[in-house]
C-alpha cells in the first residue's frame, strides 16, 4: 500500500505543479516539491493508520459482542 501512497503523493505534487507558473516552478525549487510530497505521504498515511486504529476498535467489539453471546447461548 504505501507504493500507492507515494504515487498519490507524487500525483498531488504534479497537479499542483501544473497550476504554477515556470518561473513558479523554478522559483519554489525541485527541494521543496520534494519535500511537500512527503509531508503529503506522511497525511495519508497518519490518515489510514486512524482509519485501520477505528476498524480494529470495531473488530475488538465485534469480538466481544460475539463471545459475549456464545456464552450466553451455553448457558
């Protein structure tokens, strides 16, 4: 997954780049355009690993909730 996390990432940057000016474009510097990709990289991936930390709360539940009425129907 984080292969298409970069790929996003670097299509970001792209598109951004595409609504500057050359003189922009030189003017911001090929660092920079580097270094925003990261930090777009680093927002997607805090943003899926919030996502997967809320599904695997909802699995624990899912599971308890399950046990819970396994040993109900024991009884």
């Amino acid at each position: 997954m984080a292969q298409k996390q970069t790929q996003h990432a670097r299509d970001v940057v792209n598109a951004f780049k595409e609504k500057l000016s050359r003189s922009g474009i030189d003017h911001v510097g090929q660092k920079h355009f580097d270094e925003l990709q990261l930090l777009i990289e680093s927002a997607i991936d805090a943003a899926v690993f919030l996502e997967l930390d809320r599904v695997a709360d909802q699995m624990e539940n899912l599971a308890e909730t399950i046990r819970n009425t396994a040993e109900q129907f024991d009884d």
